[in-house]
C-alpha cells in the first residue's frame, strides 16, 4: 500500500513544488490538448501562466487562502489551491494529480483537506471554473457535490462554450 501524505505548503521549497507541479499540468495539458497550444492569448499563455505561478504565495496567502500538496511514497504527486473570491466564497484553483500519482485517490483527497480548510478559514461556499473538454475533471466535481452555475455578470461571451462555473455549500 502506498504512503499517501496530504499538507498546506508552508516552505518555500513547499512552493517551488507546487510551482513544479504547476509547470507538470501545463505539459500534461498541452500534450493532452495540443490544439490548445502555447500561444499568446491562450488563458494558458506562457508568459502570463509563469507570472501567475511566481505569485503564487500571494494569490493564495493564509488565512484567506492555501496551497495543499500531495505526495505518495514521498515523491510528489498533486495540488490544489484556493483564494477569496468574494464574502464567505473561496474559489478553487489548479487542482492537478500527476501521472505518478493517479489512481491513489488524490483528486478527491486533495479536495477533502481543501475544504476542511477553508471552513476552518470561515468559508461557506467553494466555487471553480473550469474548461469543458476537462470531462474528467468535471466528473470528480459532481461527485463531491458540485453543481452547475451561471456565468458570472461580465464574462466573456467569446468563452461561455468552453468554460462553465460550479459551486457547493461547505457546511
């Protein structure tokens, strides 16, 4: 049986592998979804993706926000994180397992420790977007209890067809 830990970074090597395991979900993503390449303009685009990753410690600072890490066998193998998106919202940002880590459970564990912090932060309701050809993605959202939500006012009509909203009550 594999050793599976889950844990808030805390360190700054805790960020530099979570910023790894950022740069990881981009390969994985332009490998899986090469038409949804690097490009300027791409919500993925590289220059801006490597910005967002060095604030890291900033978008996501305690106590209003967390970076969780997963390893199995002390080899590292997910995150996820979270910030405030509004009073008594968080919003979930780039949840991501491994190919090492897959079949462990880590997605849903990853999300479980998540929302124990954040109800420990005060949070009652988590919400997240997401790109819709992620199907698998979405199918581990449901099965935590995740449902389907508008837009919100402002969003770009140009991506409502590849980009839908989800939220659950945490208590």
């Amino acid at each position: 049986m594999a050793d599976i830990r889950v844990r808030m970074a805390e360190t700054d090597a805790d960020l530099d592998l979570a910023r790894a395991l950022c740069r990881d979900w981009l390969d994985w993503h332009w490998k899986a979804f090469p038409e949804d390449g690097p490009r300027v303009g791409n919500p993925m685009d590289p220059i801006a993706f490597e910005d967002t990753i060095d604030r890291l410690p900033q978008i996501h600072a305690r106590p209003r926000g967390a970076i969780l890490l997963a390893e199995v066998d002390d080899h590292p193998a997910g995150c996820v994180m979270y910030h405030e998106a509004g009073p008594d919202m968080a919003e979930i940002k780039r949840l991501f397992v491994n190919e090492n880590g897959r079949g462990h459970g880590l997605g849903r564990l990853l999300l479980e420790r998540m929302f124990d912090a954040m109800i420990e932060d005060g949070y009652g309701t988590v919400m997240f977007s997401s790109a819709r050809f992620l199907t698998h993605a979405r199918r581990l959202y449901e099965s935590v209890g995740f449902r389907d939500i508008p837009h919100p006012a402002g969003f770009p009509d140009k991506h409502r067809d590849f980009v839908y909203f989800m939220e659950r009550p945490l208590i």
